[in-house]
C-alpha cells in the first residue's frame, strides 16, 4: 500500500513533467482548391518553396554529367577517328572525371533540402488536417467513418510525400536530361531538331490519353480502401460482440467482400498501367531504331556534316530523350495517385461543415442558465425532426434529467446544449445571450462531460484526469480523486497516479473508469456538467459509489442527465419527458407518478419483478 505522502510525491513528479498543450498554427485561411491539385500543391509548398529551390540548383549540378557525359564521349570518338591531338583526349578525361566525382557532395545537398521541403510539407499536412477535424461540426463524423478519416491521415498524406520525391528524384532527372539534349542537339546538329518536334508531341499524346484512365482507376482504387479502412475499423470494434454471439464467419465474410473490392479495383489498375507502359516502350524503341538509321544514313551519304561522335552522340540523346519519356510515363502513376490523395485531403480541408465560430465574442463566464426556445432540429438525411418545439428553462444549479423511450430525442437535446448541432429553428439562450451568435468553442471550456461510456486514451491516471489542464498542482489532482472516490483504488495501484491505464483503459474495469472520468470533470470546475447515462453500465456495488461522486460533482452546477434507469433521476429539481422529439411531461417524480402519464408508465414498467 502506498503512503499518501508518497503519492503526493508522485503527483508533484508528474505535473512538473506534464507539457503544456500546443496548437497548430497551420494555415487553414486559404480555401484548400481539391479540385485544382497542382495549383493546391503549389499553395501547400509556401514556407517550403525556398528550400525546394536550392534543392533545384543542387539538382541541376548533380544531375549534368546525366548529359554532359554523352557529348564528351562525342568529343573523344571524334578524337579517334579524326585523329586529333591527344591533349584534347584528357581534356575530356579530365572533364568527365569532375562531373562524376562532385556528384557525391552535391547530391548529399539535394537531398538534404529536398527532404527537409518535403517533410515539412508532410508535418504540415497532417497538422492541417487534424486542426480541420478538430473544427468540422459533429453532423459530419456522423457521415464519416473513423476508418476513411485516418485513411487520409496516414495513407493519403504518404501518397502525396511519396510522389514529390519520386518527382524529385525521377522526374527532375528525366527533364533535366530532356532539356539537356534537346539544347545540345539544337547547337550540334540542329538538322534532327524536327525528329523532336515530332517525337516530343507524340510522347505527350500518349500520356494525356492514357491518363483520364488513369485518373479513373486511381480514383475507384482509393475509394474501395477507404471503404476497407472503415470496415476492418468496424470488425475491430465489433470484436467483443461477434465472438459473444458466434458470429466470426459474419464479420469474415463482410470484411471479405471489401477485401475483394479492393482486388478488383486493383487489378484494373495495375492492368491500365501494365498497358500505359507498354504503349510507351513499343513506341519509344521504334522511334531509338528510326534516329539510329536517320543519323547513319545523314553521315554516310554526307547529307548532313555529322561526325561519327555525333551519330554517336544523337543516337544517345535519342535514348536519354525517350529514356526520359518513358520515366515520365512510369512516374504517371505515382503522380495520378498523388494527385487524387490530395483531392481526398481536399474533402476534410475543402469541407464545408465547419462550426462557425470565426469572429464571435468568446465567453470568459458562465453562470450556467440555458433556454431552448421554440427549438426544433432535423438531421440533413432525415424527413422527421428529431427534437420539435422544444421550449425549456434550466436555472442555474438546477439538474434536468433527460427520460424518454430510445429514439425520443434525448442525445440531440444534449449535442444541441454542447453546441455540436445547431438549431434548424428556434434559438437557445445561454446566461441571456443567444448561442448561435457566440463562440461556442470558448463556451464548452465551462463544461464538462460524464458519458455512459467513458474515454480514456493511452497514458498514466493523471494524464487522463488532467488532460489539456496546465500547472495542475498535485494537491488540486488529489482532491478530484478523493471526490469521486476514485482514490482508494488510485492509492493501491503499483504506480499510484503514474499507472498506465492501456488502452482505452482496458486495465481499469468500469467503474474505476467511470470514477476517472468524474475526476476529469471535477477538476475542471465546470458550470454546465453532462451526464449521459454515467452509471447504467455498472454494477449496484460500483452505482453507489460513482453516485456519491456525482452528488459532489453536480453541487451548485446546471446539469442534464440523461437516464434509462429512472431509479437515478427520482432527486432531479425537474424531469423532462421526450416522446418523438416533443415534450410531453415536465415535473418532478413524486407529481408525474401521480399524474398516471408517460412517465408513471415507464417508472412502472421499470419496477415490475423479472
């Protein structure tokens, strides 16, 4: 058994070491163009674009005996066969040795700023979307999965980082080389200037023409492993209840079929690109074989003055130039990908689903009184309203206890005074303001949450009670836990306050992890505290210590519950009954059991045997 000294000890470690809360300071001013990726991208690299610049300079250095090398070995065939002085020989020796050794620091420097541009594109991606997901209304995670949204997160931004460096890498090298020979050539020998104004064109037809298919596929592929991403997310979830009830070969099967989706869609991509490339290589090779008896025929019968270096030398740029072509073409799609993984970022970043508000006054007090007034809501998808009507006082320090059968509009009463939906009519009134002009994100600082089932992420108890708090001190931390009687089991744990709950808290059984969640509410101090079905999960045992934590915890604040089991609410200062999203009762116990209506049903029903 630990001493509370010790543990005290142990709480003032941990708070000296608990970091204060960062925030993106990510743009997301600028409307995030999903369907113009290129020009998306272009925004994206601002901060970043300095270093992709010398990137380009180190680039260009590294890269030139990619076609300076094929005109020096020009120059020391013609030395050969016309020759020529040997000085000039080692000259080009020399010349050739230069370039292939500064390849090595200068490329060290390529990559160095290269990776630096692109990894922070990266850093600032993944930020960007996650300060987005932290600003997009509740009614859009209701549409989303959690499996496509980390899909983006991981999956899509890698695509993106993966198609700049194979551009970086690949691609550059291929233009550079392009605009190398097609110079060289124009100086040398500008006769085999018009074999490229056909070749090049040519080239870029079949590139745009493959790549509308390319586009397709690429699209159809993410869209099916996004669909994937939120099944095995939804098997994972449903791992608990599957083996409960034998229904392993159910869940195999619905995961199977996406998996089989994403073979098919697969297998078409891989199959457009398998043609994309082979297209590319016939075409590309007849023309390697066309340049070849082109510059012979030119030498042999003196049509042009070409030398044999520079038969030599053209039949090589002839092969750099397609080389480069086909490695633009095999790049296509990694590009496409890329391309469609931003236009999928763009969904969350371009989303209009944003809670407004930008520009509102933020709230620095709540006293805790809260009016719906004529309130009515309706989901987007649905034809019915959810809650209709609804006109409700709540004081402050008063409890309203939410009852009702499922369905009845209890969770949108809740989300609406959270400020996650706002009302389609009506308005809510907060301590006299309207909260649909106010800045809600400021408002829910004074509010604190106790849900059925209660989330706890992978860390230490103190990291769980105390998270996004700073400066909390050790004796702050102790009074929260002795007040939802969390600190007896606290206390006995091998590292007190320092234990690792696992994840989701899967070391902790329910009711300390329900005892940890109102000691997160509780230190926070709140003026409006949400309790959503907080102890119908738990056993009797369990029920009656949390509910002594949750007397505490609703001392002088306004409070909602919502409940099932009504043998819990029976102390609440007002009940309010909701049946298809209206009110039909409001009162407390003793007079709406009396009244033989809606509730005396329910409570009656509850307390029948069996």
């Amino acid at each position: 058994m630990r001493s509370k000294s010790s543990d005290d000890e142990s709480l003032a470690q941990m708070m000296s070491k608990n970091p204060s809360p960062t925030h993106s300071d990510e743009f997301l001013e600028h409307r995030f163009e999903g369907e113009a990726p290129l020009q998306t991208l272009w925004f994206l690299m601002r901060g970043h674009r300095r270093d992709l610049a010398i990137s380009l300079v180190f680039f260009v250095i590294k890269h030139s005996p990619g076609w300076v090398l094929p005109l020096l070995t020009a120059n020391i065939i013609d030395v050969l066969v016309q020759h020529r002085p040997l000085r000039e020989l080692f000259i080009n020796a020399a010349l050739m040795a230069f370039l292939i050794i500064q390849n090595l620091p200068i490329n060290l420097l390529y990559v160095k700023y290269l990776s630096r541009a692109v990894r922070s594109l990266e850093n600032s991606l993944r930020s960007s979307i996650a300060e987005r997901l932290q600003q997009l209304s509740m009614g859009f995670y209701l549409r989303t999965s959690a499996g496509v949204l980390q899909t983006k997160v991981v999956r899509d931004v890698e695509a993106v980082e993966q198609m700049l460096k194979n551009i970086g890498d690949g691609g550059l090298a291929a233009l550079n080389n392009l605009i190398g020979a097609v110079v060289i050539t124009a100086v040398r020998v500008p006769q085999f200037l018009p074999f490229l104004i056909v070749l090049v064109p040519i080239c870029a037809f079949l590139i745009v023409r493959l790549r509308s298919s390319l586009d397709d596929r690429n699209q159809e592929f993410r869209q099916e492993v996004e669909r994937m991403s939120s099944r095995v997310t939804e098997m994972t979830n449903l791992i608990p209840v599957t083996r409960a009830h034998g229904l392993e070969s159910s869940a195999l099967e619905r995961v199977s079929n996406a998996f089989s989706q994403v073979r098919i869609a697969g297998l078409r991509l891989d199959a457009i690109n398998a043609r994309f490339s082979a297209m590319a290589w016939v075409a590309f090779q007849v023309c390697n074989v066309t340049c070849l008896v082109v510059a012979c025929w030119l030498s042999y019968t003196q049509t042009a003055p070409i030398t044999a270096g520079e038969v030599v030398l053209l039949t090589t740029y002839f092969n750099i130039l397609t080389g480069s072509v086909i490695l633009f073409a095999s790049l296509m799609p990694i590009i496409s990908k890329g391309l469609e993984s931003i236009r999928s970022i763009g969904e969350v970043l371009q989303s209009p689903d944003i809670e407004s508000n930008s520009g509102k006054p933020r709230i620095d007090r709540v006293d805790g009184e809260i009016e719906f007034q004529d309130v009515t809501f309706t989901y987007p998808e649905s034809p019915t309203p959810a809650i209709s009507h609804v006109s409700l006082r709540a004081s402050h320090g008063q409890a309203i206890a939410l009852v009702g059968p499922s369905g009845s509009g209890k969770s949108t009463f809740i989300n609406l005074v959270i400020g996650f939906l706002r009302p389609t009519s009506g308005r809510i009134i907060l301590d006299g303001r309207d909260m649909q002009a106010l800045d809600l994100r400021s408002m829910r600082s004074f509010i604190s949450v106790v849900p059925q089932e209660s989330v706890l992420f992978e860390g230490t108890i103190a990291d769980n009670i105390t998270y996004g708090l700073v400066d909390v001190s050790p004796d702050k931390l102790h009074e929260a836990l002795e007040a939802s009687n969390a600190w007896e089991f606290v206390r006995s744990l091998p590292q007190g306050v320092n234990t690792v709950v696992g994840e989701r808290g899967a070391r902790l059984s329910g009711g300390q992890r329900q005892r940890i969640a109102i000691a997160r509410a509780l230190i926070r101090d709140p003026r409006i505290l949400i309790l959503d079905e907080a102890t119908s999960a738990l056993d009797s045992h369990s029920e009656g210590l949390i509910q002594q934590g949750l007397e505490r915890l609703m001392a002088n604040r306004t409070t909602f519950i919502v409940a099932h089991r009504l043998s819990t609410v029976q102390k609440a200062d007002k009940l309010v009954v909701l049946d298809k999203g209206a009110i039909v009762e409001v009162g407390k116990h003793t007079d709406l059991v009396a009244a033989g209506g809606t509730y005396s049903r329910l409570f009656a029903a509850q307390r029948l045997p069996g």
